[in-house]
C-alpha cells in the first residue's frame, strides 16, 4: 500500500505520507509544521540544498543521494521554478493519499 507508485521500491514522499495519520496529514497546520522541517531558512520554500540538508542527516545519509533529492524535487516541483512552495507540498501530501495510502 506504502508503494502507491507501483516502483517496487518506497521513496521518501511516500514514506513520509505513510507515516502521518490520514486525517492529520490532510488539516494545513500540519502540514505547515512539517513543511517547516524542510524549510530551514524560512523563506516559504524548500530548494534542493535543505532538501539535502534534511535527508542526508543520521541514517538516511547511505540512502538518499544528491540524484534522488533532485528527483524528488523535480516531482513536487509543480511550476518547475526549482522549489517547492506550500502548496505544492500540500498538492503532494495530499495526492499521497488520493493514491490510496494508509496509514
């Protein structure tokens, strides 16, 4: 179920909405909250280096590399200005769970 993108293999996108209860994930402030997480500067956007910032901290560092993060980047990415706003991160969390992920 976690796979929603039948890739044989669970990405961090839908890791993250996997581990978020459904209702929760679905109200704005938490996603704010977790947006906020990514967004180290606070200037309202997640560019690739907090991205790399955020994934390649503890264990996630063997894992995750700088092709994945821009990957992940240029699948949010929704008006392909090279961040991910709020609401592109919504749009993603959200269609996570359009997929049929559950929590």
């Amino acid at each position: 179920d976690i796979d929603s993108d039948g890739s044989g293999v669970i990405d961090y996108t839908e890791f993250l909405a996997a581990t978020l209860d459904k209702k929760a994930y679905m109200q704005e402030d938490v996603c704010w909250s977790a947006f906020r997480v990514f967004d180290r500067n606070g200037d309202g956007t997640i560019s690739q280096d907090e991205l790399k910032m955020v994934l390649n901290g503890g264990d996630l560092t063997s894992v995750v590399g700088a092709k994945a993060i821009a990957d992940l980047l240029m699948e949010i990415d929704g008006n392909g200005d090279g961040v991910i706003d709020f609401q592109e991160f919504l749009t993603m969390m959200r269609g996570a769970q359009e997929k049929g992920l559950k929590a």
